[in-house]
C-alpha cells in the first residue's frame, strides 16, 4: 500500500512539472493530501486510468487542461461566508480605511467572487465604495470570467441573504442584485469599482500598494515554502499598518513573517503589519 501511495506522489509531482512547464500554472508546492484527492476526481472525470494518463492528456489536449485546472483550485464561496469575519472587518478594518483619501484592497484568489462583491457591499453600505478600488485576482480563467459576470443562482440568495444579516449589513441584499428567470445578476455599480485580474501566488510578483488583503481559505491548500512566498507578497503589496485577512483554519503563526504582523482580531484571523 506503501509503495502505491509512493508511486501515485511519483506521478503527480511529474504531472505537476509537465502542468509548469507547458502552461506555466505552478502547483508543485500544494499540499500533496489535497492534490491526491483533487487529482484522483479529475483521473475519473477525463476517463484516464491514472494520473499519468492525465498527465498524458493534459499534454496532448490543450483542451483537457482547463478540466483539470477547474480540480486543482476551488473558486466555491458564499457571499459574506463566515459572517463574524465581516462583522470584524466592519469594527476593526472599516474606521482605519475610512481615513484614506482613497482605499485599495486585494481579494487574492477570488474564485467565483462571491467575497468580492462582498466586499464591494461592506464599503457600498460604509458610504466608501466610491473612492474604493478593489483588485480580485485568481489563476482559473474560468473562475474569473464567472466572478466578472456576477451571475448567480437565485436560491443561493436566501443564505446570503442570512449571512449577509448576521454580518451586520446595513441595507437589504436586495438593493445589490437584479432577479430574473431563476438567476440574480449584481448591480453594475458594484462592478465599476472591481477590477478582475489573473494572477498566480506561486509564480507572480507583489500586487501593487493596497491597505487590505482578504485571502481566506486559499493558504490551507499550500505546503510551508509556498505559504510563506504568499504571506511574503500579501506583507510586500500592503502599506505600513495594512491589513490582512486570512480563512478561520489558517493562520500566521508558524509562517516565515509573523513578526511582521501584529494579531488584530483572532477568531477572524485579521492582521496588521507593522510599522
């Protein structure tokens, strides 16, 4: 059993070079039980009888990689998901930003941007979306022609709807969104203030000055090295006394750049780098 579980690992670290290599998408550093698990759902989607099947096809099929792409990220989100962090963000995050002139944040990997528009709505309804850019990056084209669209299924709405109360919204959902035929699509002024853009934690640069970076649930998918590279851009896109927001089961504790943030608000996992 040992000695499967080793060829598998052998496998798909050479599925993840050849992945690199031809389309210059890094997951070499990803934590190798959630890549198992991912990679063995693709094998079955695609009809291949092994990763190197896969690895196969993602080589010789341009078209099969966007399938693979689509299991080796995970854009599935609710709007104001985790309501207490949104609520933290509203007390501890919103009068610090509400000093700036004008306000940046960075939602890294914003999957289907059901938190970006989240965001959008937090400061629509603080009276600062106007003088507020929001930068949501992700590495799956597809994930982001989605979240640009901001399109969704209606019945999704009555949970938003509730995480939306239990994080202290100040207004109706409803205000934000547009109903029709089963889907709800989000107010065009809400967009204006989105720019969607590919970028890859892995392989890409620091994002610019920005006063908040919302990266939650993206860090738990990482091995150490690749953690520490990501907390290292989030650290070097944020300006003196910038925050940062990671998912409930992460957190900066164990990484290379604790000691540059000072803990704002635990359970909510907010930060704050330091001066």
């Amino acid at each position: 059993m040992r000695a499967l579980a080793h060829e598998v690992d052998l496998e798909i670290r050479l599925l993840l070079d050849a992945i690199y290599h031809r389309y210059q998408h890094d997951f070499r550093d990803y934590a190798v039980a959630s890549l198992r698990r991912r990679l063995a759902q693709a094998v079955e989607h695609l009809g291949c009888l092994s990763v190197s099947g896969l690895q196969e096809r993602v080589l010789h099929d341009p078209t099969a990689f966007p399938s693979v792409l689509q299991y080796l990220t995970v854009p599935v989100s609710d709007m104001f998901r985790d309501p207490w962090y949104f609520r933290a963000v509203r007390e501890h995050v919103v009068p610090v930003l509400r000093t700036y002139p004008s306000i940046k944040l960075w939602i890294a990997g914003c999957g289907h941007g059901e938190e970006v528009y989240s965001f959008a709505i937090v400061l629509a309804e603080e009276g600062m979306l106007d003088r507020t850019l929001i930068y949501a990056t992700d590495i799956n084209p597809a994930g982001l022609e989605a979240a640009q669209a901001g399109i969704y299924p209606l019945d999704r709405f009555r949970r938003f709807t509730e995480n939306h109360r239990r994080a202290g919204g100040k207004s109706s959902l409803s205000a934000y969104y547009r109903a029709a035929y089963g889907s709800a699509a989000i107010d065009k002024r809400l967009k204006k203030r989105i720019v969607f853009s590919d970028h890859s934690l892995a392989t890409d640069s620091a994002f610019g000055e920005v006063q908040f970076v919302s990266c939650r649930n993206v860090l738990i998918y990482f091995n150490r090295t690749l953690q520490d590279r990501a907390v290292g851009l989030f650290h070097d896109s944020l300006c003196r006394r910038g925050f940062l927001g990671l998912g409930a089961k992460e957190s900066l504790r164990f990484t290379a750049h604790a000691a540059a943030f000072a803990e704002v608000e635990h359970d909510a996992r907010i930060y704050q780098r330091k001066a």
